[in-house]
C-alpha cells in the first residue's frame, strides 16, 4: 500500500518538477532626440484679366494689371463658369477669367479657372 501511493506521489509531483518557467522582460526606449512637427501653410491667390492665349491641358496666359501672366494647367485643373458648372469649351482669347492658384511665382499650381461671362 504504501508503495503505491509513493508511486501516485511521484506521478503528481513529477510533471511540477520538470515544468518550464518564462520571463517576461520589457524595455522602455527613449529618444534624446526631441520630436519635430512641421506645418504647411497654403493660400490660394487668384489674377484676373482676359486670356490672350490657351492651350488645353498645356497653358493659359491672362492679360491683367500686372501684363501678361503665364499660368501652366495641370490635370486637377478646372475650367469652370460663375456658377461652379464646368465648361467643356474651349477658352477664347477675351474672355473674362479668375485664375486661382497656389504657390510662388516660379511655380504656380492652378487648382481653377473661373469664366466670368
């Protein structure tokens, strides 16, 4: 009798005897380098004048107070009218406009063209 419950002993103790433990370490990393946020102001300009000369998708130069005003058109450009619709022709030289664009004269972004008449 007293070999067996040596041996149940044993058979219960052993499985706790041979058991694995983990550790867990964590560390916590610091930058010394401090954060920097940087923020990017825009302002959207516009001239107004009449256009001398255009070519779709390519340029569109406006005559205005200032002379002549050469302005390349991108693809996000839009030929719209007064009421925000967008114009499928063509511009013709002496219509009235509104050239709204972003950035410094060396590189102007037009975002729109707004027909006048």
């Amino acid at each position: 009798m007293k070999k067996t419950i040596i041996g149940l002993i044993c058979a219960l103790v052993t499985p706790l005897a041979f058991a694995q433990t983990s550790t867990t370490t964590t560390e916590e990393t610091t930058s010394t380098k401090p954060a920097t946020t940087t923020e990017t102001t825009t302002s959207t300009t516009y001239t107004a004048g009449t256009v001398t000369t255009y070519e779709p998708g390519k340029t569109v130069v406006v005559r205005s107070d200032q002379g002549p005003v050469s302005f390349a058109l991108g693809t996000a450009a839009r030929v719209v009218d007064a009421a925000g619709k967008v114009v499928t022709a063509p511009l013709r030289a002496g219509q009235k406009v509104r050239v709204y664009y972003t950035g410094p004269t060396e590189s102007r972004t037009v975002e729109r063209v707004v027909v006048e008449e």
